[in-house]
C-alpha cells in the first residue's frame, strides 16, 4: 500500500502578502502543510498539479521551493496554465522535485501530463503527450496507473470553468479507457471537489489550498463557505484505489 497526497492550485506570488481574490495564498498553504506534517508525514509522496504559482516569476517559484523544498520524499509537479514551464523547470530542476512525465512507485506508475496552453486559461494535450501516455501504458501492464492533469477532462457543472477546461479531454479519455490498468486520473484547476467515472477509470477533481470557486456558478465567483483543502490516495499492490478529500476549515484566512 502507498499513500500519496495530493495538493493543487497553490498560486503563490513572490511574498507571503500576495493574496487571491482575498485569500494570502502562502497563509493558506501554511496551515495545509502544518495538517500534512501532522497526519500524513508517512506519505510515500506528494503530487502538486498545477497553478504552483500565481505571478509567473522565479521569485515566485523560489517562494514555492520555501514550502516544499524540504521535503524528504519526491514532489511531484505539473504545470497549470498560471505557471510558466520554463522557468519552473528552471527553479525546480533539484530534489526533491519530479518534473519528468513517467514516476514510478512500488507497485504503481504516475503519468503527469503537462495541459499548459500558452495565452490561454484553458488546457489542451500535444499529440506528443497523448501518444506517450500510450506508449506508457502499453509497455507497462499490468502495473495500476495514476493519471495527473491540471484541467479538467469533462464538464463540471460550472459553466464559466467549463469554458476553460481540457480542450481535449475526450481525447485523453479515450486513450485510458483501453488500458484496464489506468485506474484514476485527478486534476485541480477548477478550485472544487468532483468525481466522476468514465468506464473503469475514477475520475477525481481535487479543491486549492487556497480559495474554492462556487459550483454551479455562471459567471467567475468565489465560494464564501468552501476551505482550503487537499486530497490522500491510498493505492492498493492489488491496483485498488481509495481517496479521501481533507477540508481544513482552520486553514481559512478570513
């Protein structure tokens, strides 16, 4: 058994002052990170999909480094579309980050899929991607694999996210769905909880450590009630998957 966690939509600025939509982002992550040390120091890694930061600056990503630098097991990382590849790859390029697509645990491998579509909020995968998440799970069979994207592959309810999702998440669905050992793939992005199925794939969107978007919403607008939160995976060696979603009311900066 592995236990993972998963964390997203970080945005932080350049100081612990830079705040989102209200919210000083790096006060929240602070107390997320305070509730992971305390409860889940034993997770066997952590994966960050996407928004790792708010303004797209080195500065920002060393901010980043402050929070997960220290850290003794991998951390995995994605782009979102308010990061900047290049220089994340730059700042990060150093343990205990993971950059690369394909990570491998005891009995089960991490595809990360990098959706980053410059000059836009929304999210789309090269042909290049697909085909190597393809070629992954082809030659790796039967070992259960876990699936990281930054946007959403499907609609979520909430029209103006739905208007930037994964421009080509049916793509991507297709692409797992004959793979009976592709068992999850999550995402964050969307700033609020989902899960979906799509066959024999679990389909979990996870909330920010930060602000949480209103669901149902029309037009862009925050949720007043929702807190900070993250999300534990325990991934069975019999390729099972249970996931628990950890809403952290305390961590609020209000």
């Amino acid at each position: 058994m592995e236990k993972i966690l998963q964390l997203t939509d970080t945005h932080l600025f350049a100081d612990g002052e830079g705040a989102l939509r209200g919210t000083r982002t790096a006060a929240t992550l602070s107390k997320v990170l305070e509730h992971v040390h305390a409860h889940h120091s034993d997770a066997s890694c952590l994966m960050v999909t996407g928004d790792l930061v708010q303004q797209e600056t080195l500065e920002a990503y060393q901010h980043f480094i402050q929070f997960f630098g220290g850290f003794q097991v991998p951390v995995l990382c994605l782009p979102g579309n308010h990061d900047d590849p290049a220089l994340m790859r730059q700042a990060l390029d150093r343990a205990p980050f993971h950059l690369a697509s394909h990570f491998s645990l005891s009995s089960w491998d991490i595809v990360q899929l990098d959706s980053h579509l410059p000059g836009s909020a929304a999210g789309e995968l090269t042909d290049a991607s697909l085909e190597e998440l393809a070629a992954i799970l082809k030659t790796n069979r039967p070992r259960p694999t876990l699936v990281a994207v930054h946007h959403q592959p499907r609609p979520v309810g909430t029209a103006w996210l739905d208007g930037v999702g994964l421009r080509n998440g049916e793509a991507l669905l297709n692409c797992l769905e004959g793979h009976d050992h592709a068992r999850a793939l999550i995402w964050g992005h969307v700033h609020q909880a989902s899960r979906m199925e799509h066959r024999h794939i679990k389909l979990l969107g996870t909330p920010s450590t930060c602000a949480q978007f209103l669901p149902g919403s029309v037009d862009f607008a925050i949720d007043p009630e929702a807190p900070p939160a993250y999300r534990v995976l325990w991934l069975g060696d019999d390729g099972q998957l249970d996931d628990e979603l950890i809403e952290l009311p305390q961590a609020a900066d209000r």
